[in-house]
C-alpha cells in the first residue's frame, strides 16, 4: 500500500509539473564552412578564428551541457527553446543530436534569413507536448530602410494541452551607431510585433501569445515598454496587454549580459495578459518565489579571474578562443496550472 501512495504521488507530480519555456542566444554557433552569400568567413579554418572542427565540437558541447542542466532544473527538458546567432539547420541538428538532448527528441522551426552575417534564430520544440499546426518567418520591416539585411522573425503556432499558443523568436537590430542612432530599428520591430499580437488576439482572443529573444534593449526601455507595450505589473494588466517577467528583475539588479561594468537584460520573454490572468484549470504563467522570470547560471558560465570577472564566460574574447558558452545567459519562464 506504502509504494502505491508514493507511487500516486509521484506520478501525479509528474503530471503537475510546469512546462519550460526557454531563450538562450548561441553567441555565433556557426558551422566550419564558407557560405559564398553570407560574410562568414572569419568562422571557417582559415578565417581570423581560425574555426576548426575541434572548435565547433567544444561549442556544441558546450551548449549542450548548458540545455542539459536547464532541463535537470525539474528533471524535464524545455517545451520550447528559442535560439538566436546560429547560422543554419545544420547546426541545430547537430545540437539537437548530442548525446544529452537526444532523450527530448527535439524538432526544428528554422527559416533562413537575410542577415548580411547569416545568422538566424529558430525553435527547437516537443513534439509530444507543443503540437504545431503551422510556422512562417516574416520580415522585419524598418520603413526607413527598406533593404536592410537583418534576422527575420520567426513564428510557430499550435496548441499545448489543447490550448492555443503562437510563439514568436526575435533578434533586434544591434545598437551599432549608437543606441540613440540605432532606436528607431529596434522600435520598428516592437511595433511590428504589438501589431501581430493584436491581429492574433482580435482574431481568437484565446490564443496565448509568448514571445522571446534578444531585444537589444532593456525591459525597461521605451522600445519594450511603450512600444511593444510589455507591462512589468501584473495589476496594471488589461485585457490584450503584454507582460514583461524580466521588468522587476532588471529593477533588482539582475542581468543576462554585462559590458563595460555594467549589466543589462537584453534577453526577455514576455506574454499575453491571458497566460497571466488564466481561467482555473488552464495554463497560465508560474511565479518563483520572487519572479515570473528566471535567469539561468551557473559558475562553469562565468568568468573566474581578470578584468571580467564574474562576466559570462566567451566562446572567443576577440579572435582567442576562450572554449567558453555565450556572452548571454538563458532566460526561461514556467507555464502550468
């Protein structure tokens, strides 16, 4: 009778727990060869990394033992994994066939875009848990610049627990220039995606909308706040709105990269109001015991002597290879009921 309680128990833990929801920027995860469309050539054997085979194999290791430890957090792997600064498929397949994630049976949203550098973001998803239904890139559309070469959105949908979700993966414009000079970029792409979201919710206000990536920006910023109008509040949320997880953590002093003494969170997955103020019995964004959003790391990703110190730890710190992880933490969020 003993080992049947515990065993109900267990199992339904199993059942009660939360899904992962993961980003993490790669930091350049590209392959060892030259493609003649793209300005690639410093990670080849013969570029100024001089990018190698062994090289590559310690990166994708690397990004391995990462994603593995996120999914050792509640001995689950993430539902969904967004991915920014890979360079094509053939990476990903080759992340997603390492020995430790081969147990998820990963599958791939992938599009190439126009990025002068070829870099592009993806997915990486469940099957057995998101059901996908469809997926598409879409330009980013900056009408100042109507030829400018950058990362496209990627965007996947389908249903989770037969509960409709659209997921969205960005890389925003650098702040190349300046980040005043370079504003006007960044805002193009929160406007681009209010608009999706509010197309998508007037169409099915059901639909649970998260969307992640690399911003280039804060939490806090205009871009995210005004713009894309994320909301760091969960009481100041209305009906169609976006909440910002990463809002109060960035307040706290928290961050996902660090540059000139300083730390930023660039890194946000931010969600519609209704995964947030969900119906009993419906999925619905978990909190921590302080936050909505957490920050993965560990001592392994950090820097332990020098200048940088306590910084995340580099695959390369100008062109010498540091056999590091990213210059950016992951970030995640748990959904459940």
């Amino acid at each position: 009778m003993l080992c049947m309680a515990l065993f109900a128990v267990a199992t339904l833990w199993a059942q009660e727990k939360p899904y992962k929801v993961v980003f993490y920027n790669l930091e350049n995860l590209f392959d060892i060869y030259d493609d003649p469309e793209t300005h690639d050539e410093e990670f080849t054997p013969e570029g100024a990394k001089q990018w190698n085979e062994i090289k590559y194999q310690k990166k994708l290791s690397n990004m391995e033992r990462v994603l593995f430890d996120i999914a050792a957090i509640n001995r689950d792997y993430p539902v969904v994994i967004g991915v920014s600064e890979i360079e094509n498929r053939t990476v990903l397949e080759d992340l997603i066939s390492q020995p430790k994630l081969k147990g998820a049976n990963y599958r791939i949203c992938h599009f190439d875009s126009p990025d002068a550098r070829g870099v592009d973001v993806a997915f990486l998803y469940r099957a057995d848990v998101f059901k996908l239904q469809g997926s598409d890139n879409i330009k980013l559309n900056v009408p100042e610049l109507p030829n400018f070469r950058t990362r496209d959105l990627v965007v996947m949908w389908g249903t989770v627990e037969d509960e409709p979700f659209y997921f969205l993966v960005s890389h925003w414009p650098s702040r190349l220039g300046g980040k005043e000079a370079s504003q006007f970029k960044r805002d193009a792409c929160a406007k681009q995606i209010r608009e999706i979201k509010d197309s998508l919710l007037k169409e099915n206000p059901a639909t649970k909308v998260i969307v992640m990536g690399d911003f280039n920006d804060d939490a806090t910023d205009a871009s995210l706040v005004k713009v894309m109008g994320a909301k760091g509040k969960v009481k100041d949320l209305q009906n169609g709105d976006f909440f910002n997880p990463y809002f109060h953590m960035l307040r706290a002093g928290y961050g996902t990269l660090a540059y000139q003494d300083a730390w930023n969170l660039f890194d946000n997955i931010c969600v519609t109001e209704n995964l947030v103020n969900a119906e009993e019995g419906k999925l619905r964004i978990v909190k921590g015991d302080k936050f909505y959003g957490n920050i993965f790391t560990r001592p392994y990703m950090l820097q332990q002597e020098g200048q940088y110190k306590g910084y995340p730890l580099r695959t390369f710190v100008s062109n010498n290879f540091q056999n590091g992880f990213s210059d950016h933490f992951p970030v995640y969020i748990y959904i459940g009921k």
